[in-house]
C-alpha cells in the first residue's frame, strides 16, 4: 500500500526539521511519474521513488535551490520515503553542497577506491540498477545509496565531526594518500549532514538523479509547509 500525499508531508516536515538546510529545496509529491513529468515521463523509469532536480524551482514566489519529487505510488510506507530523502537530499543535493572542484575530487576518490571491501557492495549494487550509465552517475548514486543510512541519532552527538570529515575527505579525494573506506565515507557524509543541520554548505578550502525503487533498503528558517510544498 502506498504512503498518502498527508503522510509524506508529515515524514517530510520532520525531516526538514532535523535537516534545515533541507529547506532549501521544493518537494513535490504526486500519485506517479506520469503526474510529476507529464510528457517526459517516459524518460525516467515508472518505479522511481524519488528524483532530485537541481536546477532552480520557483514556487510561491521564492526561489529554491531544487527540487525533490516523489511518485507516491512507488512509496510504501514512512520509512521507505526517510530513505528516499536521505538519498534524494543528503546524497545527490549534498553532493552540491561542495564546490564543483570539490565534488570532482569526492567523485574521484568514490571512483578509484571502487575494488575496496568496504564500498564495492555498493559499487556492485549500483553497477547492476545503472549499467548504462557513466561512471560519474554511478559514483554519485553509491555515495547517495550510502547516505541512504546517515541518521541523526549517528552523527548529532559526535565531536569533531567536520575535522574527522575534512581529513577524510583530504587523504582520499585531494591528496589521494590511500583509498577510501567505509569509514571515511561516514565521516564525510555527516559532515555533510551536519552542515545542512546548521544549514551551511561546506567550502573545506578557503538533472534528475533517481532513486531506484528496487534497490537494497529501498535503502523565521522554518516557513509553513505549503509554502516548500509544490
């Protein structure tokens, strides 16, 4: 049974809530693909569960740095949409919030350390759903699929979180000192968390991306909610 249009708002206003910098972006929920996209529909699969657009959405006359859509039908209950957020939002929108030289290196070192034990799961997992796809798109869908498990209660009491991040993110994607780990994509996924806690993009130096509905585990600031609601 698929989520109610009033149920995702709920999910979504908590969410926006634990993640300011969240609202930032438009959500836009509807019963399929074919109501999101009208005639491009049939250029996106009809079972995604969520797409991140990252062009500018204009919407009650404000300007928004993107937009999350949801196919409600392809949603099946409250925890399915959270993980379609954390994908759509932690995942694709973070990965905007570094600067373009930035994601380059974070895409990079997502790329060479692809054989590691600790990320080739989700390399093989993405491989699989997006065969077709270059290897930039897959790189960015394994670190979306990875903040898939980035919650709040892992990273909101935890100290030096954007030093252990920075360093990270360093000695694997500028410096490439040795390969990343599973733990090195923790630390630099909440410190990308963190940074839209307090609804900040990171600086550490000075189209649609969809969510595959059969993938594993598929895994004033606050305005009123019709405002972000498109």
């Amino acid at each position: 049974m698929s989520i109610t249009q009033a149920e995702a708002q709920a999910v979504t206003l908590v969410f926006v809530r634990d993640y300011p910098g969240a609202l930032e972006l438009a959500y836009r929920f509807r019963e399929n693909t074919g109501d999101l996209y009208g005639s491009l529909a049939a250029k996106v699969p009809a079972d995604i569960k969520g797409g991140y657009v990252s062009k500018e959405t204009i919407h009650n006359g404000r300007a928004y740095r993107g937009r999350v859509d949801v196919p409600l039908q392809n949603i099946e209950n409250a925890h399915d949409l959270l993980m379609t957020l954390r994908h759509e939002v932690l995942g694709h929108y973070g990965a905007n919030t570094f600067s373009p030289a930035e994601k380059r290196a974070l895409l990079d070192g997502l790329i060479a350390a692809r054989e590691e034990p600790g990320l080739k799961s989700c390399w093989d997992e993405v491989n699989h759903h997006y065969a077709d796809a270059s290897l930039d798109v897959r790189a960015e869908e394994v670190w979306a699929l990875h903040c898939e498990g980035i919650a709040p209660r892992l990273h909101v009491s935890l100290t030096h979180v954007q030093e252990r991040g920075q360093q990270s993110f360093m000695e694997t994607c500028i410096a490439r000192v040795r390969p990343m780990r599973a733990d090195d994509m923790d630390n630099i996924a909440y410190m990308v968390a963190q940074g839209l806690r307090r609804a900040i993009a990171f600086n550490f130096f000075g189209r649609v991306r969809a969510r595959k509905r059969d993938s594993p585990g598929y895994g004033q600031r606050f305005f009123s909610w019709n405002e972000g609601c498109v």
